[in-house]
C-alpha cells in the first residue's frame, strides 16, 4: 500500500471563510476544479489515503453529511460519524475533551454546532484542522461551493453583485467575508427587527455591503439571487413570529426579473418552497441550486486536501 503524504506546514482550521487568505480561497476553488474533471471522468484522486475523518453532528444534515463522507471515502480515507446523542456529548461531556480525545485518533474533523465559541474552544484543544460544517454564526464550506458554482456557470465573481434575500443568518454573514476576500458587492434586505448586527460587521470596505429595506430595490441589477430558510436550525421557537415577519421576503419572479437577465438563483438547501422561495424560481431556469448542493463535494474535497498537505 502506499503510505499516506505526510501533513505539511502549520496546524490549519477553517472555522470562518477568512480563516483562508483571499489566495488560498482562489488556490481552493482551482484546485475544486481539478478534483471535480477527475470526478467526471471517474480517475481516482486518493490524496487522502489512509487518512480518517471525523464528523461531529449536533445539528441535522443531509448535504454537508453526504458530501465530507463520500468526498473523504473518494480520496482514499475513511470516516467517523458522530452526533451529539450518539456520543459522550450528549452526556456532558465537555467539548475540550471531545475535542482532545478524537483530535488524537484522526487526521482531521468536522463538526456541526450552535455557537461560534463552541467551535474555537473546540478547534482550540485540537491537534488535527477543524473545519466548520456550520454555526449559528457562519457556513463557510457552503460558501466555499457557491462560488465555486457562480464561478463555473458566470466566470469570475470580483466586480460582481450579489443580492441576499431574507435572515440575516449564519449564510449572509459568510457571504460578506466573500464580498470583503474576493471584491464583489453584497445586496442585503432583510426585515425590521432581523438587519444584520451592527456590531458583527464593522465597518466594511467601501463597495462591499449595502443594505436595503425593500427586497426588489436590493436585486435590482444583481448577478445573482440567493436566499435560505426563514428560520435557522436552534431558532425553530422563533417560527410563528418569523413566518408572519418574513412574508414579503420571498424571492419569486418579480425579485428575479429585477436582476441581471443573467443572474443565478442559488440556495444552500434545504428549501422551503412558498416561504423563502417560490417553486417557479428554484425549479426555473435560472436556479442553480442542484450544481450547487453537488458542488459541497468538489469544494470540501478541495478544501480537507489543502488543510492536511497545503499546496500540490
Ligand atoms: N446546505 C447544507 O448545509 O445542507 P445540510 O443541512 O443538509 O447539510
Ligand atoms: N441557515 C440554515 C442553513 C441550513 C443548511 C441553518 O442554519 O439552519
């Protein structure tokens, strides 16, 4: 058997999408490319062989589960898959120790959580990388594959705008990392009472957010449309009163005929259709959302071979 590459450079998380410099994200998405071809043409890429990784879920998943499992199995590792319920963390045990133990059985771990904090301290008693599989705060892999996919249908994102329809949550929160790293311009409305925090944001760069009351006015001219649920996972208490709020921030055809003739319709999934987006926009032709979901596979590959071997 060949012996597997061994780990170079640094101790490397991926807990936000600026955890990457804006080379490194480039170097990722080229090298999702080059991972993706290889997929289509059924050639192996075992740049992982003999690694293992661990996944941590203490919130549901179809995609993220599905794509970090298949993509570590295709590059020649294998997987753990672990939930709160079905392990010691659901039993108290502190997330330190968790982190310490499994960090000492494989080679590098994803975790799915509620707070931000609860993955640095985490990743903070790690000996292997953590890669974000979400927090309440950001979802940088999703990211990571939504522009890999406006990249592949549109071209470079630089220059471009984006518009975001609806919470500002942990997806709006990661796109404006992107806008910041990658010079694109970020289009937010969201309703009263769910602008995104003051505090949070700072003072961006120049160009790179601006925010509006009216949905329409923020996709006028956007090259793409991206929404999520109304209501995150953790927040599902908060359902009835955002189901009344978010009425009017439902991406349909009147929001899309305000974009760009060309702009995408992208949504990381799982939609709810009738709510964020109506059903004629997420099966109509501009939604590129199943290219998307698919695209967590290319990304992720992408993204654990560079956090274990750095640049090939
Ligand atoms: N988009 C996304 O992360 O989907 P899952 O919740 O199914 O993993
Ligand atoms: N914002 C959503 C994304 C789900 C993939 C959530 O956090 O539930």
């Amino acid at each position: 058997m060949t012996p597997p590459t061994p780990t170079t450079g640094p101790l490397r998380h991926f807990l936000q999408l600026r955890d990457l410099s804006a080379a490194e994200l480039s170097y990722v998405l080229e090298r999702a490319r080059v991972i993706k071809d290889k997929f289509k043409r059924y050639e192996p890429h075992l740049t992982l062989h003999d690694r293992t990784l661990a996944m941590v879920f203490e919130k549901a998943s179809t995609r993220t589960r599905v794509s970090f499992e298949a993509g570590m199995y295709q590059m020649g590792g294998s997987v753990i898959h672990l939930t709160t319920n079905d392990s010691q963390l659901g039993r108290s045990e502190p997330i330190e120790d968790t982190a310490r133990v499994i960090s000492r059985m494989v080679d590098v771990i994803m975790i799915r959580t509620f707070e931000q904090e609860r993955i640095e301290r985490f990743a903070a008693h790690s000996r292997v990388p953590v890669i974000n599989g979400l927090t309440n705060e950001f979802h940088p892999c999703q990211i990571v594959a939504d522009i890999f996919t406006f990249i592949e249908h549109r071209g470079a994102i630089a220059g471009k705008t984006v518009a975001w329809i609806g919470d500002a949550n942990n997806m709006s929160y990661t796109w404006l990392q992107a806008a910041e790293m990658l010079g694109f311009t970020l289009h937010v409305s969201t309703p009263p009472g769910y602008e995104l925090d003051a505090a949070r944001i700072g003072t961006p760069a120049p160009g790179v957010l601006k925010q509006f009351d009216d949905p329409l006015e923020a996709c006028r001219g956007a090259h793409l449309v991206t929404t999520d649920v109304w209501t995150s996972m953790g927040y599902e208490d908060e359902n009835a009163e955002r189901l009344k709020a978010f009425a009017d921030w439902c991406v349909d055809a009147e929001l899309m005929a305000a974009a760009d003739p060309q702009a995408l319709f992208m949504h990381c999934l799982p939609a709810h259709r009738g709510e964020e987006v109506t059903g004629e926009v997420i099966d109509g032709p501009q939604s590129v959302v199943w290219d998307e979901a698919e695209n967590r596979l290319h990304a992720q590959k992408a993204l654990m071979e560079f956090l274990l071997l750095g640049r090939l």
